[in-house]
C-alpha cells in the first residue's frame, strides 16, 4: 500500500488559522501539497517575524514540508533527521541501516530546525549550541542548508 499523503483539508485548514492569526485573509492559492506547504511555512514565519508563537498545526506542516525538501533534495537513508513531536525521514546518499536506531542522527526542536532550513541559523552554531544533537559520521547537515531562503532574519529571542 502507498504511503497516505496530508490530508489537503487540515493542511489548508492549518494555513488559514495561522494567516487569520496574524490579521491576514484566508489563502486562495493553489490547494496543492507543495503550495499549502510552502504557505504554511510563509505564515510560521510571519508568525515568528512578527514576534508570534506559531500555532500548532501550522508549525507541523512548516516543519514537514522542509523535511519534505531536504528528504526530495537530499535522497537516501543514512541520516535520520528527526523533528519531535512532528516528523522524521531519512536522507543522505550512503549505507542503509534496516534495524535498530540508525548510526547517524539528527534530532531538533521544530524552531530551530526551521531557523536551519531557512538559513537564520548555522548548523555549526546551533550545534555548538546544543540545539542539534547530531550523531554519527555522515550526520552534517550543513552541505544541505538552507534548503530555502524565508526572508531576514527573525528576532534573536529564540
């Protein structure tokens, strides 16, 4: 059986909610996977330029959609990439692991994992930091990032 895709209905739904949050009208963009991603990244964003706690199901569809474009431009399955509560997949060319907890991992918070995809924050920084905890020997992700540009930089206060 396929893998089941997003439901579009909770995706759009996730979107508006966070657009009407932030005093913007409802989105009439295309009702697409990759447009309703893109849209909800666009609105967490919004939330967090605008010095807002991104709500819920939108922060999800932001931090799975990027997931989406690193796993898309980054095919493969040595590198676990995981964003709890929300997502993980695997990517990076290279030996596969089957069983087990994989040799190389990659585990963040949604925020900072959005800070790395859209290039606000250094994955040699955030590691140093702690906010990466990152495991094994092909478990860089720095090559990959940003898989985005999501316009200047957000406050600090993060």
């Amino acid at each position: 059986m396929p893998p089941r895709g997003p439901d579009l209905a909770k995706l759009l739904a996730a979107v508006n909610e966070q657009r009407a949050a932030l005093g913007e009208p409802p989105w009439s963009g295309l009702a697409t996977e990759r447009a309703l991603g893109a849209a909800s990244l666009a609105a967490v964003t919004a939330a967090l330029m605008s010095g807002f706690e991104p709500l819920r199901p939108a922060l999800r569809a932001a931090v799975r959609y990027s997931l989406s474009l690193l796993e898309q431009r980054v095919p493969g399955r040595t590198v676990e990439v995981r964003v709890p509560p929300f997502a993980a997949i695997q990517c990076v060319p290279g030996p596969r692991h089957t069983r087990g907890t994989p040799p190389n991992v990659v585990e963040t918070d949604p925020l900072t994992w959005l800070d790395l995809a859209a290039g606000r924050l250094d994955w040699s920084v955030a590691v140093e930091a702690g906010r990466v905890q990152a495991s094994g020997q092909r478990a860089d992700l720095s090559p990959y990032l940003p898989l985005a540009s999501s316009g200047p930089g957000r406050p600090a206060s993060h």
